[in-house]
C-alpha cells in the first residue's frame, strides 16, 4: 500500500500492530507508488503525475549519491573510535544519506507491512474507511482485508454485517474550510499541563504505598533509575509497576511542527496521539517543507532538494487546474511537508518516547522535536523530569562507578554506538552534549 495509506488510515489510532518496510534503512530503487484512480481516468494527468514521481526518484538517488561524502567524514570519526571496518563505515554513510534523501519522495511510494488488528478494530476499519482525509484506496485495502477472513471464517463477516459511513456523513468534511493553522514558536510549544502535576503524583505513591518520606525523597526514590530498577527493564514493565502507574495522572499537550516524515515516526508511540490535520490542508504554493541540516549546508543538495520539491508543487498546482480532487492530489506530498498538529499523553508515555528518541541514533529531527519537548517539561516540573535522558542515561545509572567509562555496559546499542558517552554528561537544559550528526 501507499504511505499515505498507512499514516491516514493504518496508524491513525492505537489498537494495532505493524511490522513495516523503512524507508531510513532499505533503498528505494524504483519509483513504485499508488496511481490514484483520478489520474488513472486521465492519460495527460497521469503523465503530468508519473513524470513528477520519476524526477523526485532522480532527485532521491542524487541526495543518496551526493551525500555519502559529507556523511562518510562524520561516520569515519565515529567508526575509528568503534573499531569499524572502512566497509562498515561506508555502509553507516550511506544510510545517512539514505535517510536524508528521502524527504524528497512524496508519499504515494508504496511500502510493505504485517499489519495486526483484532476483530472488533477490523469492524472499524469497515466504518471508517470512508472518513474525510481518508484516501479511496483505504477501502479497496479494507474490502480485500475482509475477503481474506471471510476465506477462512465466513461466519465472522456474515454475521457482523457491517457496513461503511458515507463520506459525506462524517462531520470533516463538512467543516473542511481554507483556515491556516498559525506554525508553533519552536518545534514542540507546551500549550496544557496540570500546574498541580507533582503534588498529585506524591498523593498518588503515598496511597499505593503509604510511605511518610518528604515528597522530594519520594520522587527521587520513584523516579532515579539509580534507585528504581523497574526504569532499567529492558521489557518496558512500567505498566506492571504499581508506584509507575502512577505518572499516568500527568497529561501533557504539545502543539508541534514536524514533517510527514518524522511525524510518522512520532505516530508510532501510539501513547501520546497526536491529532494530525487533513492532508488537503497541505496544498498550498509553495509547500512548505522541512530540509534536513546536512541538506542546507550542500549547496548542490539543496539545489536539487529544492527543485525536486518545486516540480512536485507544480503537478499539484497544474493537476488541480485540470479538475483532479485534492485526495488524489496529497499523494503527491513529498515527506518533507511539514504539518502542524497537537499531541497528548501521560508521564510515563512520553517517558517512554523520550527515552527512545533522545539516543543519538534517533533521526535528528524527531530527535531535536524530543528535545523541546523534554526542556519544556523539565522548565515547569523539574521535580518530575530530573532523571530523564536517553536509554544509555537509564542503563548507566545502575552500574558502578568503575563502569562508567565502559561502553559496553553504559550503551545498550552495542556496535551502533554513536561514538560519544551521552550518559557522563547528557544535560536536556543546556542542550548538550551535541550529536556528532
């Protein structure tokens, strides 16, 4: 399916499994995508369409090419001090250019999932399929998802008999208008807390526990990973914690700017939603985009960043003069656009995220949206977010003093260490230690 597909409709809500295809690590060598059956109908829209796919597919293997150089100093500074090969260096190179190559390709690029969902979430689908903002290609997904368990338990479709809501029944449509959302002040803005987050937390342990220490104590006993194990487990048990449950009161509201690219990234951590706008909201001249660092500072990548971007806005431009609606349209949307959305969740979830996205090997952009979001966190609740930093900060904190210096046992990414001791001096205010890329 397309990848519009799977960020509309397959992980736009949190009862699911999926097991997908990245484009950061496996090479898109040819230009398959999903040919909306708008352009389908239409032998001069789908040439205007495929001729834009295919040079946003010269753009991606030129940014993948041009940038293995600019990569390869950054990753060889790094593999000297891992012990790489010179192969293993380039390989490492090479994906970094990869993953920054392909904010160019636009989402109608066809990916491949294992994709789980219960009985009752596959009824939903049924329903939903034909929601505003959700594309066509949804319900031909959804119709042969039916067919494949009606195969083997005919019973299950037949007696359900559930059937989808028309489109113009769902509220979105009808309430679609020209409105521009205002883009945050950074790239997280905290815009909801509970000023009362932390006495609500100690009120919260002291019924599960009926401790009496000082509530500074209390917290630093709960939430120093020195101290509580439960933060160590590799199995992420937090949920099975009792005094862990506990952060689940503390709720958070961030409005964020992110592109296509890393909010589905940022959609994967299911625990803290966000609320991402109708695509047809992105069709504006020009588009607006993210461009990666190492992009801007290329002056020949950036050229060819730019223009592959430019002849996709004018597909769009010039396909819409033609009469093709805009839900054919968005396909065209490269992972650069950005988009601007709000995002909720509890404590423990976004710890979760945090911990995840703050290793140096997360993709920087959702690395540096985790940053903002953290250093808005910890300037208004410190008491609750003093111990939070990337998985290798949790990892150390348990060893003793005469294993701090050992990557081994400090960095639970083995030889995919990112070449700095982020645990000796990570710092979320100050922003530092900086990324090596």
């Amino acid at each position: 399916v397309s990848r519009n597909v799977v960020e509309s409709f397959l992980h736009n809500h949190i009862f699911y499994n999926s097991e997908q295809q990245s484009q950061r690590y496996v090479e898109m060598r040819n230009a398959e995508v999903h040919i909306p059956a708008a352009m389908r109908g239409d032998p001069e829209a789908r040439r205007i369409y495929e001729a834009a796919i295919r040079n946003s597919w010269e753009a991606y293997d030129t940014l993948r090419d041009g940038l293995v150089e600019a990569n390869r100093k950054v990753m060889a500074a790094i593999g000297k001090i891992n012990g790489q090969s010179d192969k293993k260096i380039e390989a490492e190179a090479e994906k970094k250019a990869q993953e920054m190559a392909r904010y160019v390709v636009p989402i109608a690029a066809a990916t491949q999932l294992y994709h789980t969902v219960s009985g009752i979430v596959l009824l939903r689908y049924v329903r939903m399929c034909e929601a505003s903002g959700t594309p066509t290609e949804a319900r031909r997904l959804v119709e042969q998802m039916l067919e494949e368990v009606r195969r083997i338990d005919p019973a299950f479709v037949a007696q359900v008999q559930e059937q989808p809501r028309p489109r113009d029944e769902h509220l979105e449509a009808h309430l679609s208008g020209a409105a521009r959302a205002r883009a945050p002040t950074g790239l997280a803005d905290l815009v909801a807390y509970d000023p009362k987050a932390s006495a609500v937390v100690v009120e919260s342990l002291r019924e599960v526990t009926g401790s009496e220490l000082p509530a500074d104590q209390l917290l630093a006993k709960v939430l120093d990973p020195a101290g509580n194990a439960a933060w160590g487990d590799t199995l992420n048990t937090w949920d099975h914690s009792p005094i862990l449950r506990t952060l689940r009161h503390v709720h958070y509201t961030f409005r964020k700017r992110l592109s296509l690219t890393a909010f589905a990234q940022d959609q994967r951590h299911r625990m803290t939603p966000g609320t991402r706008p109708l695509l047809a909201q992105c069709l504006v001249e020009p588009l607006e985009v993210h461009t990666p660092d190492i992009i801007a500072g290329n002056a020949a990548a950036k050229r060819t960043y730019d223009d592959a971007i430019a002849v996709l806005g004018s597909a769009i431009a010039t396909l819409r003069k033609r009469g093709i609606p805009d839900e054919a349209l968005c396909y065209l949307l490269p992972n650069a656009t950005n988009i601007t959305f709000h995002q909720s969740g509890d404590l423990l979830s976004f710890i979760h995220k945090w911990r995840l996205r703050l290793c140096f090997n997360a993709q920087k952009e959702i690395f540096d949206a985790s940053l903002a979001e953290l250093r808005a966190v910890q300037a208004i609740h410190p008491d609750l977010t003093g111990f939070i930093g990337p998985p290798c900060s949790f990892v150390a904190a348990r060893q003793p003093a005469d294993k701090q210096d050992d990557i081994a046992a400090c960095c639970p990414e083995g030889d995919k260490w990112c070449g700095v001791k982020v645990w000796q001096n990570f710092n979320a205010a100050k922003l530092t230690p900086r990324r090596p890329f």
